[in-house]
C-alpha cells in the first residue's frame, strides 16, 4: 500500500480550507504529547503551582514525565509543588495515561464528525472490533470502565487510610495514587514510595490491582467487560490474561528467592510482609514504578530482574509500555519453534502470521538499541555505578520509573536524554508499528541469498 507524503504548509492550508489535516496517527498523537507536554509545562510554572521555586526546565522535566506516565523527577511532588501542582501532575497522568487515540475518537464520534476510512481502519485494530458502529460504544466503555476502577480504588483506599488520617487528606492521597495507579505512572507523594505499606495488604493489592488492569490494555478490558466469560473471550485477550499471570507468578517466585536473604531489603520482614513488598516490587517493575523498597539496595541480579519486566512492560493500548507483553510472547513462540524445528509459529492452536513476527523482531531490535545507546550516552555523561545506569535508563524508555534515586543527581544532557527516552519509549513503538503496518510493497523480486546465520 502506498504511503500518502503531504508537505507540512500543503497540509496547514488543506486544513484551513477542509478542517481536516492530513497526518499519520502517531504524527497526530506525538503533536498532541508535545503540545500537552507545554501546557503542563506552562501550568507547573505558575507561582501558585509551587511550594517552592522550581526552574522552567523542572517544570518541563515533571510535565514530559507526567504526560508519558514515567514517574522520574528531578522534583519532590509532595514538598515542592502545591495542591495545584499536584492537581495539574494528575491531570497530565490522566490524559497521558488513557491516551489521546480514546479521547480523540470519543469526542469527534461524541460531537457527530465524520471519520476517515483511514481513522476508521486504525480504529478498529486498536480496540479489536470489526464493526465501526461499536467503535463508539467500546471507546466509551473504555473510559467508564477505567473511571470505574479508579472510582472503586479511590474508596476503598479512602477508607482504609482514613483510620489514621482526616477523611479530607486520605481522600486526596487515595485519588492521587490510584489514577497514579491505574495509569502506570508511578508518582506518589509518599517519601519512600509505598516501602510503609509493605505490611499492608489493603493497600498492597487496591494498588497493584489497579497496576494490572491498567496494564493489560484498554481492549483486553473491553473484551471482558463485554462478554465475561472465558470460552468467548477473543484470542489475544485469554493470551494477556494468561501471559501476565505466569509472568507475574515466576517473577514473584525469583524475587522473593533472591532478595529473602538480603538484610537490607526482605529478610527483616515477617513472612507475610516479605510476600506483599516483593509481589508490589515485580508487579510495580513490569509497568508503574512504585518501590516498595530502597532500589539502591538491592542485589544486582535482582536489579537485572526488575530491568527486564521494565523492558517487557504490559499490554498493547494501555497505560504501560516497554515492548509489550503480546511481543514478548510472540519472541518466545519463535523461539520454541525454532528449537523444535518446526516450519510455523504456532500460539494456544493459532498460526502467527510472518508479518506479526516480523513487527516483533524490528520492535525488539529498536527498543535495543535505544536502550543500549542511552546507556552508552549517559555512561559518557556520568561518573556512576553501570548498574544504576543501566536501570535509569531502562526506567526511562519503558516510562516504568523504577529509579535508584539518580534522576536528581543527573547532568544536564543526561536528564534531556531522559526526556527524549521517555518519549520515544511512549510513542515510538506505536510509530514503528504503525509504519511497518503501511509500508510500501514492491512489485519487484530478487532472489535469495544464502547467509551463515550463528
């Protein structure tokens, strides 16, 4: 399929003329961050947004990071912003969060516009439909659903800190850590994290269970929410659903086997504390960032650990990034099958069609590289341990935020190569995706060639 080129002014006067501008998905969506990132950056700028004085590029720093739902700050949320500023983080982690492809499609089909085929197309494989008419009524179940279970974890975390606390201030702390929640960014206003709720199992499971339904991916939570049964349930959504319990459940399991001798981290816990802070530590890893512990303690193999649920990430049209879990499924299948010899990738009694593997392989390739470019610039920058390289880094292009307490400490370019990671790691596998979805096939055949592969 040929791809439509329109030069930038040919494209601002067609708009003009039409009301309609010419530009790819991920164009649109990457102008839209941009454009909020600034908006925020404006707002936590405001002297009645600030508890203290905070320089233009911290402001934008926390907006970039708010928006792309990383959660790295070179700012303390909790002392250094107001209640406003606090209220403008949310709103930034809200709308970055449940993205601009659901809002935009609810408000264009809510005001009566016409969508383009083009729009149409990308809309149907975004929320798995195969009728444009249920577009409407799944974008918006989307967003009740996700109200819904912020609504549900705001009150129950509003009542079960409310025990120590005024109704007024828990209240505030149970909305803006179950929308930090939900949407896989990570913020909290808690000095340590939620290391103080290590022994806590009310707040352990509201918060990771909103850390999972965010991550699993706006249509796997559609599909359920639809049809509530596992037999009719769509192929892809039982996949995530199978896929994010093991990998959670194995995660945990190495972990706990790691770090229950290290007494800086789990061994001066009690048994049943030990299980709920390293269940929040992996399932915060894989797509939020919460710690429910002092990263910088940590053992390295643990630390290698959490960088690769970081990589991995969660479901595709969610609050999470990295890979994806659907890519990290497909890499093992490809795997398997070549290590049993066999002709096709078969997955749960479904062939996998050479073009999804290849969309796998190239997104497995570019996250690789950038990470491993970001590492190398940064280790150029900064006279820091690797391993806590490595992890920033990683943290930043998977927007987990899983820090060792380094963002502050960065130089300058470091922390502007943070940014970018940040969003290249939000945007850009959906660019890489989207334009190998519309590359360009040519009419022409060379034969092949024979290599020495390994």
């Amino acid at each position: 399929m040929a791809r439509l080129t329109v030069h930038p002014l040919r494209a601002y006067r067609r708009a003009r003329h039409t009301g309609q501008l010419q530009a790819s998905p991920p164009a649109v969506l990457a102008g839209s961050f941009l454009l909020l990132i600034l908006l925020g950056t404006l707002l936590l700028s405001l002297p009645a947004a600030q508890q203290r004085p905070i320089s233009l590029f911290e402001a934008l720093f926390t907006a970039a990071s708010s928006v792309t739902v990383t959660g790295l700050m070179v700012i303390d949320p909790a002392r250094d912003l107001s209640h406003l500023g606090q209220a403008v983080v949310l709103g930034l982690v809200q709308i970055g969060g449940i993205g601009f492809v659901t809002f935009a499609i609810i408000a264009s089909l809510t005001l009566g516009k016409r969508v383009s085929l083009k729009y149409q197309a990308l809309a149907l494989e975004a929320f798995n439909q195969t009728s444009v008419a249920r577009i409407r009524q799944t974008a918006l179940t989307v967003l009740k659903f996700s109200l819904a279970i912020e609504g549900a974890a705001i009150l129950i975390l509003t009542l079960w800190w409310w025990r120590n606390d005024t109704l007024e201030h828990a209240f505030l702390m149970a909305g803006f850590h179950a929308i930090s929640a939900f949407n896989n960014a990570g913020i909290t206003l808690f000095p340590d994290s939620l290391a103080g709720f290590a022994g806590d199992p009310v707040t352990t499971f509201v918060i990771t269970g909103c850390i999972i339904l965010g991550g699993l991916g706006f249509s796997v939570l559609a599909d359920i929410h639809h049809k509530r049964a596992w037999n009719t349930l769509a192929y892809y959504t039982r996949l995530m659903l199978i896929g994010t319990l093991v990998l959670n459940l194995a995660a945990l399991a190495l972990f706990w086997l790691i770090e229950s001798q290290n007494p800086a981290t789990l061994a001066s816990l009690p048994l049943p504390s030990q299980g709920l802070a390293a269940w929040t530590q992996v399932v915060g890893a894989r797509t939020a960032g919460f710690a429910s512990m002092d990263v910088d303690q940590l053992r390295d193999s643990s630390r290698l650990l959490l960088m690769a649920l970081m990589f991995i990430g969660g479901g595709s049209l969610s609050t999470a990034s990295g890979i994806k879990l659907g890519t990290f499924i497909i890499l093992l299948a490809v795997v398997r099958t070549y290590v049993l010899q066999r002709k096709e990738v078969v997955l749960m009694h479904r062939t996998i069609a050479p073009e999804t593997i290849h969309k796998a392989l190239a997104l497995l390739m570019v996250s690789g590289l950038l990470v491993c470019v970001g590492i190398f610039l940064v280790s150029l920058f900064e006279s820091q341990p690797f391993i806590a390289i490595a992890m920033e880094v990683m943290a930043a292009f998977s927007t987990t935020g899983l820090s060792p307490d380094l963002t502050r400490t960065l130089s300058l370019p470091s922390q502007i190569l943070l940014m970018l990671l940040m969003f290249i790691g939000r945007l850009g596998p959906l660019t890489l995706v989207y334009n190998l979805g519309t590359q360009r096939y040519s009419r022409v055949r060379y034969p092949e060639a024979s290599m020495q592969i390994g």
